[in-house]
C-alpha cells in the first residue's frame, strides 16, 4: 500500500484554474501558512489522453491521497466525466473531503454536486486560513463521525472563524 501524504484537488479544469492556481501559489510563498502535498504533482495526464489513459493517472494520483478538496464553482455539479468520478473515487476510498466554496458560502448550497450532498465532507468559503484550518483539523473529525457512522455536510461554527479573523 502507498503513503498516504499527498491532497487530491478536484476542480472545473476549463473555469476555476485560478482558485487551484492560489493554492499552489500559497504552497510556495512563506508568506502564507499554507502547506501541502500536492497529489497532481505525482503524474500527468496529458489533455489529448483517452478518458481511461487520464483516469489510470487519477487513481495513481489518489493512490497517495489522504484527502479530497473539491472546489466547487459554478459549473462543478454539471462535470460529470472527471469531478464527479474524483468524488465517487474519494468517497469509495473513504478520504476526508473538503468542499470549498467560491462563492464564499460557509455551508452546502444549489452549486454542491448532488453526489456528495449525502456523503460525510465539511463545507468551507474559499479562504487561505480556513482551507489551511481544515486540511489540519477535518480528517480527525472526519475519522470520528465515520466511527460514529454519520454522514452528510458539516460545518464549523462562527467561532472558529472568528479564531480565525474570518
């Protein structure tokens, strides 16, 4: 079995590049107290690969996985070829996911894929320190509410993002 290390991305490829961009731009600047494993830096796929040529280098990718972050855009809940697969992967393999909405919401709402609505994941706004607060702290939760057999969408509460000045 692999190490498990690394955080598996999953996002809208083609409209929210540049939110998956920040993240590895906080990675690399010290600036920022953000830090993590990137599991798309394992392999790549190729854009003109055929469908399971890229879902082989996928499941490589969460082979190495820990967790799931799904930053969900406006179109997330329609890409159904690959995101939804990633999530169906993450969910199959039990890994803490993340929601991190663009939209700035701190909870579930229409733009959440219909597939994780059900699944046990935490929902986050897409904020540097709340990102990095729940990359640290969701997978031990995570752990106890699947132990606890619970499901569905969880949230923290103001006073972490208050902790947090958020």
């Amino acid at each position: 079995m692999a190490y498990r290390n690394k955080v598996y991305v999953a996002f809208d490829g083609d409209n929210d590049m540049s939110a998956y961009r920040s993240f590895q731009m906080w990675d690399a600047n010290s600036n920022f107290n953000f830090s993590f494993h990137n599991a798309h830096d394992l392999n790549h796929a190729l854009d003109s690969s055929q469908e399971e040529t890229i879902k082989r280098k996928l499941r490589e990718r969460f082979a190495n996985s820990k967790m799931l972050i799904l930053i969900v855009g406006e179109h997330t809940k329609y890409l159904y070829k690959f995101v939804r697969w990633e999530i169906e992967v993450a969910i199959k393999l039990g890994l803490p996911i993340i929601a991190v909405n663009l939209n700035g919401r701190r909870k579930d709402d229409d733009l959440m894929p219909a597939v994780l609505r059900n699944e046990l994941h935490i929902t986050i706004p897409y904020k540097e320190k709340i990102i990095k607060y729940a990359m640290d702290n969701w997978p031990a939760s995570d752990k106890k509410y699947r132990n606890d057999n619970k499901t569905g969408g969880y949230v923290y509460t103001d006073s972490v993002y208050k902790d947090l000045d958020l």
